[in-house]
C-alpha cells in the first residue's frame, strides 16, 4: 500500500506491519509548515492504522535526511505565524517522542538540528557510515536556542554532559563520532541504512506490542508531561526570542551564508 | 556465627563484620513469596546488629544468581495474593537500594529480571566472568513490565539510553557485555567470586560509616522517596496488570515454554 | 590590564575578551574565607566587566590547582563561623556554574574536593596530564560528605552511577582516569594547560553570546535553583554535621596526619 502526499510517500508493508516514511521535499527536507503538517497527519494515520506496528524514518533525497526547521518560517515573519510554526514543531515532537509504534531513523545523509530532533525522537538510530554526513543540535550555530524539550531529549540519548557541551558550541557529529558518543547506535554502508532498519524492526516487533508500549511510556512520559504543561509558554518564549532584532539579524546572516554558498 | 533459614544462609564474619547471604532456593532461587519474606527479614537483622557494617549477596546454586520474581506467585492466584506479593517485592528493593550497611552483589551466575534488580540495588556488582551468564531487566520478553523503580535503579545504574533499550527490547547482557555497559563493576573467574567481593568490601567498610551513610542516602533518597510516596498506587497498578486476561496467557506461555525446555 | 588582589592575580586580555585568574594562595590555594571571597568579587566584577567575555580559572601554585575547602574554617571554630563559611562557599559555586562568561578551568596540579567543585562547575577542563595529579570530590575520607550540589554538578559531568561510587569511596582520579571517566575533558603536558585554555576559549567565544548563555542557563538553572530555593536549611545542614563531636574528631585526626606528613 502506498499512501502519497507530496512531501512525504509512505510505503506500508501490510505483511510485516512495517511502513517506511520517505521526506520527500528537494533540496534539503526542511521542516516548514507544509512537510511538518503532512509529517504529523501521516505519523497519526499510521498510528491509528491497526496493521501497522513500527515506522522507519528516512529521506528520499541524496545526501541529506533533513536540514531542520526552515528558517523562512520564521525570518520576517508574523509573530502569529512563527507561533503556529512552533506549535506544529512541538506536535511533531509529541507524536513521534510518545508514538506507540517502533520507531526507528534511517538516516542516510545529514541530519543537524530539527533532523536531529526527528532522530533523537525515534526509538533506534541507523545512520550511514559517510563522515561527510553530521548530525548533532548546532542550533547556537545560527545564533538561536533549542529549547528545553529538544535538550532534554538529547540528554535521555546522550547523558546531561555532553548534550551540555554539544549545545554550547553547536557541536556537529560526524557519523563515526556519533556513533562514538551514542547519538545513533549503528553505522552502516549508504545502501543498507533502510534495509538495515527493517531488518532491526523486527527485534522491537517480536517484543509483546502492549509491553512494549507500557516501557516506552515509562521511559518518555515524564519529559513529554513537561512540554504538554507548558506548551503555550514554550510557544510564547520562542516567539519573544525569536522575534528579537538581534536574532533576526542572525538569521538574516545565515541565509545570506547559506544564499552565497550556493552561488 | 551462622544465621540459617530455610532459603538463605548467612556467615557473618564478627572479625570483619562481613556478612555472606547465600540464596539457596532450588533450583533457580526464584524470588517466591518464602524467599521474599526471609530475605527482607535476614537483610532486616543483619542491619540491626551493631557487629555487621556489609553484606554480600550471592548464590549457593551453580549457574543462577537467581531467576527473578517466581511467575507461580502471579499466574492464576487471586488479585489479593498478587497485591501481597507485590508489596514484599517493594520491600525487598526499599530495604535493599537504601540499605545502611555496604552491599556488593556477588553474582555467580544468570541473573535476569529480579536477579538483576537485586544485583543494581547493591553498592557494587562482581560478576562471574562466565560469557553464558546473563543479567538484564528482560521482563517484556514475559510479555510484562518492568515498573518504574526497577527502570529508575537501572537508569541510576547505566544511564537513560541504554535503560530505555534494554527495557524496551528486554535485553539480557552476557557478563562481557555487562562489563561493557557499566551494568556490573568487575568481572572475575567463576571460583572468585565471593573472595574478590569480601576483599572489595574492605575498601567501602574503610570509608568512616557515618560519612558514607549520609553520602549513600543524599544519592538514593529521591529514587526511594518516589516508591514511598507511592506504594499503594504502585500495588494497584501492578495488580491491574498483572492480572488482565492478556498478560496472564503470556505468563502462561511462558511457563509452557519453561516445563517443554526442561522436559 | 592586571587587577590583582592578595589571593588572586587576574589577567585581562582586552583584544580577546579572556580573563585568567591565578589563584596564588600559598601552600596550597586552600579555599578559606579570604580566597572565597576574592574569587566571588573577581569573578562577579569580570561578569559586569563588558570587555571580558571568558574567565580561566588556574594556579600560580606548583602541582597543586586548590586543596578545596580549609579546614581550619570548620574545625574548633563558632557555629556562626561555620555557617558564614559555607554562605561563601554556596556563593562560589553559584556565581561559577551559572556564570554568564565562558568558564574553563585550567588544572594544572591536583584538585581534590572544592579544587575540584571550581574545576566541575566551569564549562569544559583541561588537566595536566600528570598521573601524579589527581581530582575528586574525597570528602569521605575525611569524615564529612560533600552536599547534595556538589553531588549533582558532578553527576551532571560525570552521571549517576560514577558520582555514587566516586563520593561514596572518596575516590581521587589520577589525570588519565578523569579523562576517562568524563571528568575532565583534555589532558594537555603540564606548560600548556594555560595556554591550551586560551586556545580553546576561542571556540566558546565564537558562538553568538546570547544564544550560549541560555543555552547554559537552560542546562544549569534547575540543578542551581535546588540551591537557590533551599540556601538557609543547606546551610543548617552543615552546620549541624560539622559541628558534631564525631565529625570534629574526624577532622582533627586528619589535621594531625596532615601536619605529621609535612613533618
């Protein structure tokens, strides 16, 4: 079965309960609206579909799994528009951090910032063995913050030291010193990263699915319970931040990097 | 001096003030509602008698530390004998986690669920360096749940991530792997196990008892408080599960499996 | 531009924006209230100093970095005194683990106790790689307990497991085996400690200011605000314990070997 929007195709195996989400959405998957809107309706599809028990996350496009949260969401923008932006930033995160499917990343390219949210979020990390490839929080990079919930997850992952450290500096992760620390836990060559994934879904779907369940909530609730109490602060602490001159200015910068890189 | 029960004996060196406990419980020291009660009972008056300053725990069965909670207390027996059951299960880890005297678990030989939970409550873990013995909180292989004072312990022991996927997939560890992990603190041959244990208490009884007490509360009191604070919800939630329809046909299979693999 | 007190001599670079503050209390920089109190000024005056963005924390001392908290200060001394000593010694730690610069320590000889406190409350450790240095919290071996904030600095450096065993033996690193466990982050040859520091403030300091202080509020604010909202009844606590006759007892019996060792 494939369900197909135009950001992400999902490919459901109906025999092994297996579905593969592909980002789809050139150059780079960037997290905007529409691919964050789309990304959060398929995972709750998938989620209430009965013949589906794990989700394995990837990118369709070479070289990169996703490139975060676009800034264009949130550079000269309303402050009710960056509000519901960060609104579905935080639906994502809810849905895949508490999802009661297997949850595995696939990431076959590089992952920084909300790519690495996404695979932070998943239950199991297999990435490629290309050091070109990085991944890590380097929000700071830009001259912006993760929030307490993008830490916090990278802290349950990787210990409170050194999440302390790789957001300080913005620290990106080749995929050999990824492995290294714990922030993904298998390398493997570029062309086996999906097959690998469903390979390794079936250890978490021999597990008895109601038991499953019950641990991954034990495990999770107590730091999704902090955002779920707090959303509209959270929502309104971003877009104070992000609306500072200073912080557009970074952002400006940025692109303007990112613009004359291209060129 | 020897204190015996039935399941359990102990040598309590007055010289040193060392005291062996050896579980001795055939075939596998299954942690029943017998054991249970004398454990807590012998662990009790070990920690009022002035001349005992730390305890080691082992086994007097070859090849098993001990199997973990007895699956006969909690298959088809009524919902007040489970609830019973549960709270000396509670009592076990309440007395054992925030026990004054110096713990090292002396493990030679498997070791999962309840095994396991005995070995991280103690100070220090010695473990035989026997690759076919296992230790692991590997309840959801049974199809249940570890609660969240057994994860806490474990998380206080290996860290969140590692905890999450040893929940999740309900890992079993070979010793090696243990080592690896942080899961046990040393790794000796089979024959010197108890010896290196009672040596290394000597380092902890060389620590002034009243500093390493307060030092031993400061870093457990939050996790013990959570189960004290809460201990009635605690029973009620496990005897809810325990006893749904569900859970009980998987005990039930693997009881079966257990009679068809010694049959 | 030298500011230079009797305890402390500091360096400014203005072209970088990078302070070092020797501390340069003979024989072994032991923190009494003379030294705690000049290192809470310095540091306090750097912080609302606009052309100082980074502080290095070392020793003009040979083979030692501090010998942490002066007994003298808590033995035979009014329990107004003791309660005094510890308001500075609260006060250290709180200006230096959220401190606002960036904050490396540069531990050029050993650091036990409070010597090591300063060097886990900075932002990343470089350590001479001298195995005859050491560090750690060691205040069982003195008959007293580090309190539950040094307690959780260090097990947000070094997570749950290490500090539970490192503070309830007392241990004390040698330089290689702090690496090892994560206590400190480099081992550099014992001439270049200072100057590595320097080398590697310039990666704190490349990062935008803003964005890196609240990125370390973030991580350090709640382990900070458990003091905070709990000053008065921590300083209750330690009065209590070091004014008892068996904690004195220890405390004199440790001066004694101290001053037979010097002998």
């Amino acid at each position: 079965m494939n369900i197909t929007s135009s950001k992400i195709r999902v490919d459901l195996d109906q025999s092994t309960g297996v579905a593969v989400m592909w980002m789809q959405s050139p150059p780079v998957n960037s997290l905007n609206m529409d691919l964050l809107t789309e990304f959060n309706t398929t995972l709750e599809n998938l989620e209430m579909d009965k013949s589906c028990h794990g989700v394995i996350i990837t990118s369709s496009l070479p070289r990169i799994f996703s490139a975060g949260l676009d800034i264009l969401e949130m550079y000269q923008t309303s402050p009710e528009h960056c509000g519901q932006f960060w609104k579905a930033v935080q639906e994502l995160w809810l849905k895949l951090y508490g999802c009661n499917l297997a949850t595995i990343a696939a990431i076959n390219g590089s992952s920084p910032a909300g790519g690495c949210l996404i695979s932070i979020a998943c239950d199991y990390r297999i990435m490629a063995d290309n050091p070109r490839y990085s991944i890590g929080l380097n929000e700071t990079l830009l001259g912006i913050v993760a929030p307490y919930w993008f830490k916090d997850t990278m802290a349950n992952t990787v210990g409170h030291r050194t999440t302390e450290m790789a957001l300080g500096l913005g620290l990106l992760y080749s995929a050999p010193e990824a492995l290294n620390i714990g922030l993904v836990d298998k390398l493997v060559s570029e062309d086996q990263v999906v097959n690998t994934a469903t390979h390794t879904m079936g250890k978490w779907l021999a597990i008895d699915e109601h038991a499953r369940q019950v641990t991954k909530s034990m495990m999770r609730k107590p730091t999704i319970d902090k955002l779920l109490s707090n959303r509209e602060a959270d929502i309104h602490n971003f877009v104070s931040f992000i609306t500072k001159d200073s912080v557009q200015r970074s952002l400006g910068m940025y692109l303007k990097m990112l613009k004359n890189r291209k060129g």
